[in-house]
C-alpha cells in the first residue's frame, strides 16, 4: 500500500479496531498461531487491497466493517461442541455484530455469505460479499500452512 492508502486504511479501521467489544477477538486462535482478531485485521487489509487494485469500487466503509466482524462469533472453535462451527460461524458473527454495532441487514448478509461455496445457497449477493469471502480464503489458507 502507498502511505496514503496505509493512512486511509487506518482511518477507516480504527474506531472497530480500538473497540473493547473487537479486542475480544484477541483471546481466540484463529488459524496455526493468528488470533481471530489480527486475522480479522489482515482479512481487512487484504479486502481493502484487493477493492482498490481491481478498481471493484466497493464502499470502503462497508466492506471494511464486513470483514473485520466477518469472524465476530466469539469463542474458541477448538473447543469441543463447534463441530458444525465451517457452517454456522459466519451467521453468529453476522449476529453478535448486528447486536453489539448495529450493523445494516445488508451487512449481516455480506458476513452470513463469508464461507461460500459453504453452503452452496448462502451466496455473496454484492461485491464488498464477493471480495470478502475471497480475502478471508486467501488469509486462511496463508495462516493456516505459513504462520504456525
Ligand atoms: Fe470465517
Ligand atoms: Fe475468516
């Protein structure tokens, strides 16, 4: 990112970042050694990079708040009774975050869609959804082989 975006980047992140409500994202292990919270950073990050380098047009305001509360599900997915955590994480964050941000219906179901092709049904309907739900895959994937 140019020092520009890097700073408007951070304009728009830091309200949700500095939340107390967000930083409880700091507790849970997301992927090998990534918290959910700085996953939710770098799944931002990337959605941020991907919109401007595409020329998607996005609303940066609104794929920005998607993808840092795309993982706002709050509790530890490694803990036994998530089995069906793949499926059912993304509908829970999209609630806690409805709940405790207000978030738009459009918004909740950006972060519901997060997962597809799972279930084949929840399909992202916008292109803050599409960037979103490919961020958050090429993230994962990192996290999970690269950062043990
Ligand atoms: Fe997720
Ligand atoms: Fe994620």
């Amino acid at each position: 990112m140019t020092q520009l975006e890097e700073m408007k980047f951070h304009r728009l992140m830091d309200r949700l970042a500095s939340d107390p409500r967000c930083l409880r994202m700091k507790r849970y292990i997301q992927h090998g050694s990534v918290t959910t919270y700085e996953h939710a950073m770098r799944v931002s990050r990337m959605a941020y990079v991907v919109n401007l380098r595409m020329h998607a047009h996005a609303d940066e305001t609104k794929l920005l708040r998607c993808a840092f509360l795309h993982d706002y599900f709050l509790y530890d997915w490694h803990e036994k009774g998530h089995d069906d955590h793949a499926l059912y994480h993304p509908v829970k964050a999209a609630e806690n975050a409805r709940r405790d941000f207000g978030i738009s219906e459009q918004e909740m179901s950006i972060i519901a869609s997060h997962m597809w092709p799972l279930p084949p049904l929840r399909i992202p309907m916008c292109r803050e959804a599409w960037i979103l739900t490919a961020a958050d895959k090429v993230c994962s994937l990192e996290e999970t082989l690269f950062r043990r």
